[in-house]
C-alpha cells in the first residue's frame, strides 16, 4: 500500500506538538521533524564543549495517510500556518524497511574475525543482531580493534563501553573470560543477547569502571577525551595489554602522554588511530 505524505514547510518549532495532535486525530499513522534546506546545525560530536547550538525556529513536519483528505487536513492546522508556512502533498511508494534494513548489513570481516548479522552468517562468524544503533563492526574502529585483537592470547579480558558486545564476544570466542560495561542499560541488554545467540560465555553491566577488577587485556573503544578522562582506571584494570580504539589522529599524542605504555602496534585507518599498548 502506498502512502499520502503531508509536508508542512516552515512550520514553527514551538507548534510541533500541538500540530501533531491534530494530524494525529485526522488519521496520520505516524509524524516525523526534518531539517529545512540549509539549516541543519553541524552534528555535535562527543568530544565537544559548551552548549548546542540553537535549534533553527522553523522546521518541516512530515504526516503520513493511508488515504489522502487535503482539505480536513488544510482546517486542522489552520491555526499554526502563517505565511511562511507550506503545505505539500505527495505520495509515498510502500516500502519493506525490515527488508532493506537487512539488506544494509553484510558479513564484516578483520583479521581472522567475522562479524555478521544472523540471516548472513557463514559459518564460524560471531553473529550480531543490529539493535538500538548500538554498533554492527562495520565502523572502522571497531574493525581496528578486533585486527588488534586478532592473535591476541588473554585469559580474561575487559571490554569498556561495550554497546552491541562485538569486541567482548570476539574475546569470548577465543576462549577468555570477558566481561564487558557501557552506561547504556539498552547496549547491555543488546550485548548480553548477542552473546546468548552465539552460545558465548560473557557478562554485561553498567557498573562503573573503578568497580571493576582487573584483567589480562582491556578493550576500550572510546573517543580520545574519554580515554584521557579515565587514564588512571584504564591502566588499573589492564594487568598485561590495553587495546585503545576511537581515536582521531591529531589526539593520539594526548592518548599516549595520559598512557604513557610501550606502544606494540599501531594501525591507522584514515583520520582514526588504534593502539595495542602494553605495560612497561
């Protein structure tokens, strides 16, 4: 089935809720905001300071129909239109989302790893069911710390920020004991199913970091100013090798003054740096 779209242009910001109850009463099986051309702040990234910028004032609110009525729908928002504000109707082709989102993940492979989502598995491949944005290997960090982890023979291992558990369950399969931490419950839940989906021994929480005992190698996808932040925790709990991912290049050299290891390997993947380092 098709679907009738209703784009209101220029809407202002402040009448979002009020305009999404009536389009909600009308019959609109769902609403979703959208930048205006040219007005979409730069994308805020972890590692920045001070407040967000401010959102713009005006927006596009996008209404979906099963069928199309133009006029009950040009009555109903009356009162937030003004002569800035555009309506457009157009219709929607149906699309399988399910399908197309399962089509966007392909088997990943680093080193002798391969990550893969349970659909497209080869055989031997450490299955991951993409959930919650929590991370399916294909970022490069993730890529750069699982060929670092490639060969690597711990007993036990840390994974800190674990989201989807893709690094603890890489460790797990090859036989260490692996216990994985992120400050979201969401990426917990989605890390400690992936490890049940693969019949891996692992276990996930959200405790903090200076609660954790140390183990042989630690793992730590982080951006540098987190690595930085937590320096002292990350060399407390790593007894043998730390695995430092996530950062960008022009911050390795503040990672390498806050840890300041042996540096056993170092990849480098565009604008990203990982670093095997090991305690002197």
């Amino acid at each position: 089935m098709d679907w009738a779209a209703l784009d209101i242009i220029g809407l202002r910001r402040s009448h979002t809720g009020a305009a999404s109850a009536a389009l909600f009463r009308l019959g609109a099986v769902g609403v979703q905001e959208s930048w205006m051309e040219g007005t979409a702040p730069a994308p805020r990234q972890p590692w920045d300071d001070g407040p967000a910028a401010p959102l713009p004032d005006r927006h596009i609110l996008t209404a979906w129909f099963e069928a199309e009525d133009r006029s009950s729908a040009i009555h109903a928002l009356r009162p937030w239109l003004d002569a800035h504000t555009e309506l457009s109707w157009r219709t929607e082709v149906h699309r399988d989302w399910e399908a197309e989102s399962r089509a966007r993940f392909k088997p990943l492979e680093a080193g002798s790893f391969v990550i893969a989502p349970p659909w497209d598995a080869p055989e031997g491949a450490i299955l991951v069911e993409p959930g919650a944005g929590f991370g399916t290997g294909d970022h490069p960090t993730t890529r750069q710390a699982l060929v670092l982890l490639d060969g690597l023979e711990q007993s036990s291992a840390l994974d800190i920020g674990c989201g989807s558990g893709i690094l603890a369950l890489a460790a797990a399969s090859r036989g260490a004991t692996v216990h994985g931490v992120d400050i979201e419950p969401a990426a917990v839940a989605n890390a400690q199913h992936n490890a049940e989906l693969n019949g891996l021994s692992a276990s996930f929480d959200t405790r903090p970091m200076h609660e954790l005992e140390p183990a042989d190698l630690v793992l730590a996808n982080l951006h540098a100013e987190l690595i930085i932040r937590h320096a002292s925790d990350l060399m407390r709990l790593a007894n043998r090798t730390l695995i430092l991912a996530g950062i960008l290049a022009d911050r390795e050299l503040r990672v390498r003054n806050a840890i300041p290891w042996e540096v056993a390997r170092r990849l480098v993947d565009g604008e990203w740096v990982a670093l095997e380092l090991r305690r002197r």
